[in-house]
C-alpha cells in the first residue's frame, strides 16, 4: 500500500500500521502502542477496531493488506488455532504480512508456549524485522515512538533522499499547530441571540476585544467556544484557544498566550516581545476563558492587541476595564430553553426520558429553583438516572433553601450553583464525595496515578469506580489522552472542592502532598530518563505543566528550596526538548536570589540549569566558570551521568565564546565521552562528538568534521535520541555543504526535516529549511531557496525562536544571493514562503 511518488498524503491516507498480538493477555501494551502509533499522526490498524461485518481472518488479512508498516508484540501465549486451521491467527498474521517494514516487540518472560518459541526462533532469522524486547507497556511506547520515528527517517534516506518511499510526512507536522478551541460534546442550548451578537462584534462591526461577562457556571466558555467557531473563517491565521483557569499568577498570562500560540519560551530574549513579534500583522482570533483570576493582566494584553492584527474574545465574571472593550453579559436561560436543556442532558444519562403532560410541570419547576443557570440544570439532571423529575424536585426543595443560606457575600445566582453543587456532593456516598472535595487541590488536569495518590488513605475506595461516579455526575469530566485516562473539572466544581478543603483546614497539608506527587514523579522520571523517551517524557510535562507550576509555588510558599532545584534538574533535559526552558531559569534565578538557603548540590543544580542554555544569548564570561564548577560537582559526589551532561555543556560554553576556545572544547567533550563508555550512561547524547565535529569545521577540516558527525548520528540512533538526530544530521549536512557536496547535504537536512516534524522542534524545522536554502542556491534554483529560507524565517518568528540559530551556516550563501543578479526575484520568493502553508514547503523541500 506503500504510494507511488506523488503529491502530499491527505489525513485520511496517514501511514498504516497494523498491530499483531495476542488480545487479552496484551490489553495494556496494545493501547500503549496504539498511542504511540497516534502521537506520530499514524493511522493503528486494529483487530478491535474494525466492524467485523467478516469472519476474523478475512477481516484481518484484508487489515493486513492496507498497512504500511507491521508491529509485532508478543509474550506468552501463542493464540488460538481455528478449526480446521495448523496455525493461530497470531502466526498467520506474520505469514501473510506483506513486504512492508516490520517492527518486533517481544515482552520478557520465561513461560513461553512452546509453538510461540517457534514462531519467535522464525521471526529472529527473517529479513528486516527489528526485535527489541520490553518489560512494561510504558516502555513499549517509548520503543514504538522511537522505532516508527527512526523508520521514517531510515527509509527517506534509503531512497536516496525522496519521499515517496514511505509516505510523504509533510502533513504530519503537528507539534506546530497552536491550540484550538476544544470540540464540544453536545450542541449549544438556548444562545442563538447572544451568539449571533458576539459573531457580529468580531466581523461586522470590526470589535476587537469582546467579553463575555457573566457569573459562573451561566455557560461563557460554551457560547466563546461556539462564537469562536461560527467566525473562524473571518480569521485567516486561525483561532487559538488560551484556559487560563490554571493560572493563578498575573504574570504568567503572557506565558499562557504564548505557550497557547506554539511560542517557545527558551529563556533567550522576554516572552513577551517574542509574543508580540510573533502575533506582528496575523489576523487571528485569541479567546482568552476564564480571565476574571488574573484581570490584573488585562492592560498588558491590551497592549499587546493595540501592537498587532489580532483579536481578542474573552470570557470573565468581571469586565476587564481596558480601552475599546465591548461586552456582552450573558444571564440565566430563557423558561423554554433551560427546559429544553435540562431534558437534553437528562436524555444523556436516560435515553428514553421524554417530557410528558404528567412531568413537565415538574421540569418546569426543577429550572426554575435552579435560576435556568445552564450548569445547575446540568448537574440536576445527571440524577435523573435514578429519580424521576418528582422525586428530583423534592430533594431540591428540601435541600436548596438550607444550602443558598450559606454564601451571603455571593450574588443569589452563584449561591444557587454553589448550592447545586453541595446538594449533588451529598447524593455521593462519603468516600465519594471525599474524593471530589480533595480533587480541588489540581490547578488543571490530572491523571489516575495523581487521583490514587491523593486518595491514597482512603479505606475501602475503589478509585476508579469513585472517579466513574463523579463523572456520572457530570462533576468530573473525562478525556482521551491515547493510553492515559485524564480528568479534568470546571472552574466551580473545582473552586468547590479548594473551599471546602480550606475551610476545614486542611488546604496547606493537601498543596504538600499535592506537590510531594509531582516531586517524587519527576525526580524518579529524571533518574530513569533516556533518550528513547523524549517524546513520552515531553508529553507527559506537557500534559502535567500546569500541575508541575501549582507544585513549585507551593515548594516554594513552604521554602523547600532545594526540592525546587531538584525537580528542576530532573526535568532538565525535557523542559529544554520541549522547548519550555524559560520558565526554568525564571525558578533558578529565584533559588539564587539573596537570602535563599540552599545546600552546594541545589546552588549547583541551580547554577546549571540557569546557564547551561544561555551560550548563545549572552556574553556572559562567567559561564564557563560555572560549568567548570558543576562539573567539579558531580565529580566529587561520584555522578557520572551528571558530570558527562556538564561536560558537554562546557563544550558548548567553550565553543561559543568569543573567541571560542577549541582546544577546551575538544578536551571536555572527549571526558564526556570517556564517562558515557566508562559507566555506559548515554545521557549527554550526541552532543559531545557534534562539537569534536564543530572543531574540526573551525579547524577547515570539513572531511574530517563529516566522519564525526556521522559518528555522532550513529551514536544518537543507538539511543534512540530523536533529538540528538536531528542535530547531528544538520551539522552533517553543513559539513558536506562546507565540503562541496551539497547533494549528500540535501539528504541530511531531509531527513532532519522528517525528524524534527516526528518530535514537533520547531527549531529543527527552521535549521532543516536554511538548510535547503543554502543547498538550492548551489543549484541557481532562485524561488525555491526563496521559498525554504522565507518560511524558516517565519517559523522563527512564530514560534519566538532565536532569529540566528548556532546549528545553522546559511549568512554566507544569504549574502552571495542577495548580492547576486536574482536578489529581486529571490526576496520575491523569500516573502511568499513567510506566507505559505508549512506543509507545502516541506513538500516542495522533499520533493
């Protein structure tokens, strides 16, 4: 099913792969495959995912048949062998596998069937099947992630460079996409009015801050959401959606913005001039939820909006109180469509539930006790799947005037949806509701293992039936994150749950056993951090962000400095892959503020994470001193795995100063080497032998700068270090371009561009396409180097990424083109490529 070579995949022909195991005994590593599979914008070809209008074998051969790839993954059993048949499904799935590349995952053990031995002992002499073994699910995803990414890369540089090999993968580059606004579940009830007005404002009229105002719970986010939607083709350079209900700081606003937009927070220049210059002339639309906890931010919002094209729809509980605002205040449902929308919801937990001449009075009266505020009737409802609409009403009455009576200081709708809640919290059985209240320690998001720990204590609580509940009850609700389950709760369910913690004392001691979790997941997943799970460790900070930051406040409200700076270095190396390394040095240039207590390993740890990624930016000359200190350090406590990242660190420190120091460079790098075979720790990456490499292109040695680079890939492929990859190939293709061989060059920067699209750096795209620039302009192809070096130069922008990379050598080629007799046609060229869709330049740089 591989393509013939031709224009760009669709995303309904994304690469196929067909996943074989056993079903039951393979449950968890099969989702944790088909995650991985889906986190690279792969299509899984699945067994339990098909119809079946066919017979088994039938249907999994004609699966069989469509695939691109095949994934393997066995353990002990060897399946079930069908009348009739000599062989189980599992083997035959293997034999009748076309010719496609072939990824084998075998699961250690040492009670294996017999004929699955057979199978393995055929598999182990075939032909192009890579076999790893694994211990657990979490481990075959980052072994699947790595392989398929690898894969990927391998096959574009097998076929000499071209595309067409493997899929073109140009569509596939997701990471770069900004956050959109989230797709609802269920229709939008009773706005039409409010909805048309707001899409007035942001067209028509031409507003260019509109908020929705309203209290909570009233259903702002819902109508932004659809607001946002209804618009969306007004706004060119799409529509970005920024939650700011985790955000509890003022001045991470803009942090939030940025993060929204894909902007990389790499600690080089302020966030917010990156912002502002990456917003520049778009016509975009930011809808900024829930603004009212950080309002203090709006002047500077405000003045970010004033410097560009962008618009802004906001929803907050109090105006924003900024030049050129208009706002549309959003109050309770009308009688009619706050019943439609109770019997909408309550059809949801009881599909045959109909409103009748006998209940409707009922309904009726059930909204009107809850002031028709969309969420009230939303979590009346969800009882409905064990009460009728009489008993409902009756429990309300009884239990609403007791629990309105409470919050005098709230306006009387808010009181009525903090009642709503309460009165929902007590149906719940004690440990249940327990659960919910300690659940509002969460700033954001969280996972099963966070729910198990903070329910740790709980007797005889059966976590996941407890979370089943709440979500029943439309008190938490549920998302998909491929093979993790996450949970997430409104602002007011949330807020009830914190309240109610503070109020029986016991707010302090959940915020330390909240940020003890992410503590103790952190450092553990930095102890036993390897390269082959960047992606996954990357996710998995990504995902957890904002629960990480609530931790940190807290660490540091409660002055535990050095548990500050160890989760700092623990997370190191994914902060900085992620892109997100400028809030890092923002928390170590508070542990070193005077009057901090801290131990020498946290003043260390402190100090190089602070500099460590600061080279380029500054010309500091204490840096290099700092780097010497950390790696005398780690030396004295006998950590060779963080003397071997301090090395290659004051390589690059070496290097990049003025002027730079080669004889350091090389001395120090090669100790980081020495380290990594003495003590087989890989963790410094290819970065060591890239800067023996960079030597030797100082030193005008290109040949002997290409073997060392190549070296240099060679390792960063053992250890499955996708972005240690990406790096080596782009100083690889320098080196062959400073070596006349600008065709070999080509290879490199493509299969840089296919890796960097795998694992969403950004930078790497940008130094990929400068690449190809400087490649097209040895071949006279004036618009395509236009077009390559134009949307490098906008990703940079985009993206707040250092306009002039240290990866890159393109100045010299730049001048000559624009000294040339094709400037004109060439800047042409060069401003439609800031214009273009990514997608097609990668396609045209492939093809």
């Amino acid at each position: 099913m591989i393509p013939a070579a031709g224009g760009i995949r669709t995303p309904d022909q994304r690469l196929r792969v067909f996943v074989s195991s056993t079903l039951k005994e393979l449950a968890p590593e099969r989702r944790a495959a088909r995650a991985a599979i889906e986190r690279l914008s792969m299509a899984p070809v699945m067994f339990e995912l098909g119809a079946r209008p066919h017979p088994p074998r039938e249907l999994y051969r004609a699966y069989l048949g469509q695939s691109d790839i095949f994934v393997g993954i066995y353990w002990e059993q060897y399946g079930w062998i069908a009348p009739g048949e000599q062989v189980s499904g599992l083997e035959d799935e293997w034999n009748v596998a076309p010719d496609i590349p072939k990824l084998v995952y075998l699961k250690r053990s040492d009670r294996r069937q017999e004929r699955l031995d057979d199978l393995l002992a055929r598999i182990r002499d075939a032909d192009g099947a890579s076999y790893v073994a694994f211990t657990d699910a979490a481990e075959l995803a980052d072994l699947v992630t790595a392989d398929l990414a690898t894969l990927l890369a391998e096959r574009f540089d097998a076929a000499g460079g071209r595309h067409d090999s493997l899929g073109d993968p140009a569509a596939e580059v997701f990471s770069t996409e900004p956050v959109r606004p989230p797709s609802p579940l269920t229709r939008l009830v009773g706005r039409a009015g409010e909805l048309a007005t707001v899409a007035r404002m942001l067209t028509d009229d031409g507003q260019r801050l509109v908020t929705i105002t309203g209290p909570g719970g009233i259903g702002k986010s819902r109508l932004a959401v659809a607001a946002a939607r209804a618009v969306e083709a007004a706004f060119p350079d799409g529509v970005v959606f920024v939650d700011l209900a985790p955000v509890l700081d003022v001045g991470l606003v803009i942090a939030a913005v940025a993060n929204a937009l894909g902007i990389r927070d790499t600690g080089d220049r302020p966030l917010a001039e990156k912002l502002a210059g990456a917003l520049g002339r778009r016509r975009l639309l930011l809808v900024l939820d829930n603004v009212e906890q950080v309002v203090d931010a709006a002047p500077e919002l405000s003045g970010l909006l004033g410097g560009s094209s962008a618009s802004v729809l906001a929803t907050s509980r109090i105006l924003l109180r900024v030049r050129g605002e208009q706002t549309v205040a959003l109050g309770p449902l009308p009688s009619a469509e706050a019943v439609e929308l109770f019997v909408e919801r309550a059809r949801a937990v009881k599909p045959d539930f109909e409103l009748t001449d006998d209940n409707a009075p009922k309904v009726v009266a059930i909204c009107d006790a809850l002031d028709d505020v969309p969420l009230a009737l939303e979590l009346a409802a969800a009882r409905l799947r064990v009460l009728t609409p009489a008993a409902l009403l009756e429990r309300l009455d009884h239990a609403l005037p007791l629990l309105v009576g409470g919050a005098r200081d709230l306006p009387e709708r808010q009181r009525t949806l903090r009642a709503t809640i309460d009165w929902s919290a007590q149906l719940l059985s004690e440990p249940v509701r327990e659960l919910l209240v300690r659940l509002g320690v969460f700033r954001a998001g969280f996972g099963l293992d966070a729910v198990e720990w903070v329910a740790a204590d709980l007797a005889d609580v059966d976590v996941v039936d407890a979370l089943g509940a709440l979500v029943d009850g439309s008190l938490v609700r549920e998302q998909d994150r491929g093979s993790r389950a996450w949970f997430t709760m409104l602002a007011t369910v949330r807020e009830y749950g914190r309240d109610r913690l503070a109020e029986a004392g016991r707010l302090a001691a959940s915020l330390e056993r909240h940020a003890d979790f992410y503590l103790g997941l952190f450092v553990a997943a930095g102890a036993s951090a390897t390269w082959r799970g960047q992606v996954e460790g990357i996710t998995r900070l990504l995902d957890e962000h904002d629960e990480v930051r609530a931790a940190v406040d807290h660490l540091f409200a409660a002055r535990r400095f050095d548990a500050v700076a160890e989760i700092g270095w623990s997370l190191y190396t994914f902060w900085w892959g992620g892109g997100r390394s400028g809030e890092l040095v923002t928390w170590m240039d508070r542990l070193l503020e005077p009057g901090v207590e801290l131990s020498e390993r946290s003043r260390v740890l402190a100090e190089y994470c602070r500099n460590s990624i600061r080279y380029w930016s500054t010309s500091d000359e204490s840096i290099v001193p700092t780097m010497r200190r950390c790696v005398d350090h780690f030396r004295r406590e006998g950590d060779p795995r963080g003397e071997a990242l301090a090395l290659a660190s004051l390589a690059v420190a070496q290097f990049a100063q003025v002027p730079p120091d080669l004889e350091g460079v090389e001395e120090s790098a090669r100790r980081s080497l020495d380290l990594a075979a003495e003590y087989d720790t890989a963790f410094a990456g290819a970065m060591p032998g890239v800067m023996i490499g960079r030597v030797r292109l100082a030193q005008g040695r290109a040949d002997d700068a290409v073997r060392q680079f190549d070296t240099s890939l060679t390792v960063a492929r053992g250890i499955r270090d996708l972005l240690g990859q990406a790096i080596a190939l782009s100083h690889l293709g320098w080196a062959h371009m400073l070596a006349g061989e600008p065709e070999r060059a080509r290879q490199c920067f493509g299969e840089q561009l296919l890796l960097a699209s795998t694992i969403g750096h950004e930078e790497g795209l940008a130094d990929a396409l400068e690449g190809m620039f400087a490649v097209a302009t040895t071949s006279g192809e004036v618009e395509r180097a236009g077009r390559m070096l134009g949307a490098a130069e906008d990703i940079r922008t985009r993206k707040g990424l250092p306009t002039r990379s240290p990866l890159s050598f393109f100045e010299p080629f730049l001048e000559r083109m624009l000294a040339g007799p094709e400037a004109s046609r060439f800047e042409a060229a060069r401003r439609g490529g800031r214009e273009a869709e990514l997608a097609d330049v990668v396609e045209l740089a492939l093809a």
